[in-house]
C-alpha cells in the first residue's frame, strides 16, 4: 500500500512539474516550429500538393536552387495554449519588420562601412536595412546557418561594395540638358559637353542615392531563399569621403558650378541678342514695306486710268497732278522737246 501511494505522488510531482513546460503559447508577432530530439517538423513532399513544397525564388540560379533546395517545415501560428512532449523544443521566430545599422557586425565594432570607389577614393557609407522572417523559409533561418543576419549582413555589405567600386553615373552627370546637348553636337560635336560632364564617383553616388538603394533591393532578393530572410528595403543614407578629399570636391563641385553658371549666362546674353537682331530685321522690313506700299498703290492707279481713259487721259491726270507742285517749286526748268 505505501508503494502505490509513493508511485502516485511520484507521478503527481511529475506531473506537476512536467505539464506547465508542455504548454506554450505564440504570439501575434510569432512564428513557432517544433523540434523533436532536434529534428524539425517536415512537412512531406506531396506530388499532388504543391502549396506544400516551399516556394521556388525566381532570383535563384538553377545551380543556387539545387543548393539551398530546403525543406519545408511545420508552421504554428499565433495562439494557444499549444501542447508538447517533454522532449520537444518550440523555436520562436518574431516576423515584425525590423531595422539594423548597416554597419552592425557582431565580430566587430565599427561606425561605418569603408568602400572604394572607381577612381580609388576610400568612402564611409551609412545607413539601415530593414528586413523580416520569411514565414515561409523558417527552416533555412533556423536550421540552414547558424547566425543568418551575420551572413545576410556581409552579404549585403559585399554587393555594396561592389556596386560602389563599379558605379557610373546613368544621366552621365551633364552639366547641360539634352536638347541643349543635342545642339551643341550638331555645332561643335560630342567631345565638348562630354569633357565638361565628366563626373566625379562620390558625387555620382550621392546624387543617385535612390538608384543605388533600389539595386541593392534587386540585387538581395536571393536572401528569402538563402537565409529565411526577407529585405524589406536598404536605405543608405550617407556617403562621406575622408576631410582631405571632401574639401577637394568641394572645390571642384564650386568651379563646376561656377562652369555651369558662366555657360548659362552666355547662353542668355547670345538669345538675347539674337532676339534683338530678329526685332532690328523685323522693323526695317515693315518700314521698307511701308515705303514701297504708296508706290504700288499710285502705279496701280496710273494703270487703271490708262486702261480705262487712254493716254489722253492719263497726260490730263499728270498734268493737274503737277499743279500743286508747282506752288511748292521754287525753279522750275521747262524742257521744249517733245517725247516720242
């Protein structure tokens, strides 16, 4: 009797101290996955399921898809309380958006990521990633690597560097605009607007700040199918040379201004003149107009009395016409030959 009420109290401690570590709950923001003495829930691959297999990342090379080809696992969503076995293990993922300086290294301490430019220039570059759990790739996040962030980090960090040491501006950094671009080669050809456009690295990456965020977006698409990792968007924000080269620029981010400013103002003075010019040309036309308009009107009138009249007529029209011209005379020189 005293054995079965020690083996009932044994079960009742045990019971009691077992149970309460079996329940658990997930919450909203949560993803749960179950283990089993270490191995994770598969979910069996079924031919006639296909939302069961985990969703193929067009981003991925055929080569890359044969090497991160992973399983698809047991998803527990929010709720609860789930039960589990004593040697069970819930691993819980938070699928919020979050956010990480750029230059966060866990091996490491730094204030900044150093790269280098296509014309050799050492740059610090700063800025946030923001990413989330792929709900759907848990099992690469948890079972693929061992510190996903770090890879996806140095991942991102490498393609930036990357793109930096190779970027060119798209617009070509033109000091003057296309259709002003189209004129000057038609004149005087290409060479001159390309030497005075010719760029500057640093300034090409800060004025292209967008463009650069939106190829790196592209460009780490792959993660979801690499790491479980999702990026939301890269936000680099700055991009700052050493003191020594930044007052270099300045410089000569100044003398291409003052280019820019020199050029605009010829420009305005030569349109102005050639305004002025067309208005001259345009006044003396109307007055010669105006001096030749008399004339044909009186050549016309002379035509139409000849026409209708005859000569007769026409030398009596010329010779009332003279008498008022003869008051204003003061010679008047008589000519006794007669016209044939």
């Amino acid at each position: 009797m005293f054995l079965l009420w020690y083996v009932l109290g044994l079960a009742a401690y045990a019971a009691f101290r077992t149970l309460p570590g079996c329940l658990y709950t997930v919450s909203p923001d949560q993803r749960a996955v179950k283990t089993r003495f270490g191995a994770a829930e598969v979910l069996p691959m079924v031919a006639e399921s296909p939302d069961i297999a985990p969703p193929i990342d067009p981003s991925l090379s055929n080569e890359e898809r044969e090497r991160y080809a992973y399983p698809q696992v047991r998803v527990i969503g929010p709720g609860g309380p789930y039960f589990k076995l004593p040697w069970e293990t819930v691993h819980r993922v938070s699928v919020a958006t979050h956010a990480v300086d750029l230059s966060w290294d866990p091996s490491k301490r730094q204030d900044t990521i150093e790269a280098v430019t296509k014309d050799n220039l050492t740059t610090g570059v700063n800025g946030q990633i923001r990413y989330r759990i792929s709900e759907s790739n848990l099992y690469p996040f948890l079972f693929g690597v061992k510190s996903p962030l770090e890879h996806v980090m140095g991942y991102f960090v490498s393609v930036l560097r990357e793109r930096i040491a190779n970027f060119t501006d798209p617009k070509g950094a033109s000091l003057l605009s296309a259709a002003e671009e189209e004129e000057v080669d038609e004149s005087q050809g290409k060479g001159s607007a390309v030497e005075l456009s010719e760029g500057v690295s640093i300034n090409d990456l800060r004025k292209n700040l967008p463009l650069l965020n939106q190829y790196m977006e592209e460009q780490c698409r792959s993660t979801t199918g690499r790491y479980g990792i999702e990026l939301d968007a890269a936000l680099i924000t700055e991009i700052d040379p050493p003191p020594e080269v930044d007052r270099a620029l300045s410089a000569i981010n100044s003398t291409r201004n003052q280019v820019a400013a020199d050029i605009s103002t010829a420009r305005a003075d030569s349109e102005q003149q050639i305004t002025m010019s067309a208005r001259a040309v345009e006044i003396a036309t109307n007055n010669a107009q105006a001096e030749v308009a008399p004339l044909q009107e009186l050549a016309g009138t002379l035509g139409t009395i000849k026409n209708e009249g005859g000569s007769s007529c026409l030398k009596a029209y010329l010779r009332n016409a003279r008498v008022p011209l003869y008051g204003l005379a003061s010679r008047v020189v008589l000519n006794n030959s007669r016209s044939k």
